[in-house]
C-alpha cells in the first residue's frame, strides 16, 4: 500500500478476523509453495542470467552458480540437449558448497564463433579443447568433470589427456571416447538401426532436413533415447531455444560426418586423435552412470571397465530412467558427483 494512502478505519473484532484468516491464507499458501518445489523442482530452479567469457576460439555462455570458493565442477551437455539438463543437478550442487560451471557447447545457446572463419568443427577432440579453453579462461587449474552423451565424450577425452586437470569424472554411460577407424567395421543390423540419424546426416538430404526440422527432429531423439521420460512441452521447448544458434546445424552434421571419416577434422588435432583412437586407459577417479531405460545407443558397462585404472565404480539408476540421466535422475547424478569427490 503506498505510504499516503489513508489507512482504514477498522474495529478491533474485525481487526482479529482479518488477522485470523490472513493467517490461515498464507499459512495455507506457503504449504502448497513448499509442495509446488518439491514437486517440480525443475521448473522453479532458473539459472538466472547466463555468463559469456572468451575461451579459446569461442565466446563462450556459461551459467555459474554456489560458492566462487567452491570446489569446481564442470558440468557438460550433449546433443540435443543444453544446459537445462542441469536444471536441478547445479542447485543442489551449489547448495552442497560446490562451484558449478555449466557451459553451452559450440553451436547451442549463447556461445558463438569469435571468428567467421573459424571451422565449424565438430569433431571430438575440437569440443574436448574447448572444454579445456574454458577451463584456463575461469581461471580452474582443476576441476570435476561430469557430462552425458556428447558431453560426456568430452569429459572422458579431458580425463585421459589432462588428467592433472580434472580432480574427477562422471560418466553416463562410460567410455565413449572414439576413433574413425574403429567407426569404419560394420555393426549387427540392430545395432546399426539405432544408427539412423548418423547416416541420415551422412546425406545432403538429412542436412536440409535437419535444418528445416531441428526442434520436431530433437523432440523425437528425446522420445526414442528415453522412451519411459513423461517431459512436457514446456520442458521441451526450454531447451530446444538452444538449438536455434546460428552454428548449431553445421556442428551436428560435422561431428557425425567426421565420425565416419566423412568429413575431416582440423589438422592441429590429429596427433591428439591419435592418442584417443589407440583408447587410452583414464587414470582419474571415476563413476559411471547408466539408465535402465537408456533408448540411445550406448556400450555395455562391462565392455569399458578396464579402461578406468583409478578408483572406479558404476552404478546402474533404476525407474526408467533414459539417456538424459541428469535432468531424469538429478538426486542420483548430484550424488555421483560428491562420491566421486571423496574418492
């Protein structure tokens, strides 16, 4: 009410009601506030204002949230996601005292090309730089790398080139470091049905289409990755703003492309691709992560066990969780995060 406007004339038995029923109003508000963030915390949970910090050839968008004396925590995405897969996961990790750095990766949100002339490349050891890049621009001499899918990918390449760089790992769904050569040999027909995307964008046609069709085409890679994930519009469409960057098109159809030698990647990268095609182990504290509905193409979690010679476990995340573990099981990914610090 503003301070010259008259205040009323009220009697002291109507004074009592009014107090009385504000009472039981608010009292009655703050109940059905406290169960609306318990129950759909993800949509209480904004990341506030982005960051953007030049790391590298990108300017890079970040949001940072917790402590700026926290242990640091690298949170990576994949496609066709953004950071919004951390929507829960970095609350609750500031919350336990960490400094949580999620990034949008080149081609998504508000990170762009510091150059036009800069290859829109994106082959693995490209995203695994920038990862890095960010790093040094923050000024992190060591953080926890966490990520799924792409981002995932990226986190495994940091751990078993930079391991002095990444205090630990966690991973959803393992190892997923990769190799052209290794891409060259012919899987099962199953296994290579679940491919069909990688060879839709292989084409002209499935460049054009995925240009023309980039959300309905998300909406549908969420659906079959994580076929028990009951997400609504609304969930969707936060994160499908993302993929309207301006680079995010040529990113997508180089990095699959560069994945079957169909395209080829920087020169200033191929030492360090060599390294990552001979599968270097990852010495690093590690805890892998699987969902038991994962509908996305994924290893089994004993074909890359040995590949993690640190202190290692993995954990099976049960309900029907999908390939989008974060945003589909956040308590379980945050708590993977502070196991594997107390490793």
């Amino acid at each position: 009410m503003p301070k010259d406007f008259p205040a009323p004339v009220v009697d002291a038995r109507r004074r009592r009601l009014i107090g009385a029923l504000t009472l039981t109003v608010a009292t009655a508000a703050l109940g059905e506030a406290s169960r609306a963030q318990t129950a759909t915390p993800a949509k209480t949970l904004p990341f506030g204002a982005l960051n953007q910090v030049d790391a590298g050839v990108l300017s890079v968008g970040y949001a940072e949230l917790g402590p700026a004396d926290g242990a640091p925590v690298l949170l990576l995405h994949g496609w066709p996601y953004d950071i919004h897969a951390f929507a829960e996961v970095g609350p609750r990790l500031a919350a336990a005292g960490y400094r949580v750095i999620i990034p949008h990766l080149r081609g998504y949100g508000t990170t762009r090309f510091r150059s036009a002339d800069t290859p829109r490349n994106g082959q693995q050891m490209a995203l695994a730089a920038d990862g890095l890049a960010l790093m040094d621009a923050l000024g992190l001499k060591q953080a926890i790398v966490a990520g799924f899918d792409w981002g995932a990918r990226t986190a495994d390449i940091m751990a078993a080139l930079w391991p002095e760089r990444c205090k630990a790992l966690v991973s959803v769904s393992g190892y997923l470091i990769g190799s052209q050569q290794a891409n060259k040999a012919p899987l099962p027909p199953k296994a290579e049905l679940a491919w069909w995307y990688q060879f839709y964008f292989a084409t002209e046609r499935g460049q054009a289409g995925y240009a023309a069709n980039t959300h309905a085409f998300a909406k549908l890679i969420w659906q079959l990755a994580s076929p028990q994930w009951k997400f609504d519009d609304a969930t969707f469409d936060r994160s499908a703003a993302s993929l309207d960057n301006p680079d995010h098109v040529a990113i997508t159809i180089h990095n699959y492309r560069w994945r079957l030698g169909l395209a080829d990647g920087e020169r200033q990268y191929d030492d360090l691709e060599r390294r990552l095609a001979a599968g270097p182990t990852i010495g690093v504290p590690t805890l892998t992560l699987e969902g038991d509905a994962n509908g996305a193409p994924h290893p089994d979690p004993a074909a890359y066990a040995k590949k993690f010679t640190g202190k290692y476990a993995h954990r099976l995340v049960t309900g029907g969780i999908g390939h989008n573990l974060p945003q589909e099981a956040p308590a379980a990914f945050v708590q993977a995060v502070i196991d594997v610090d107390r490793f």
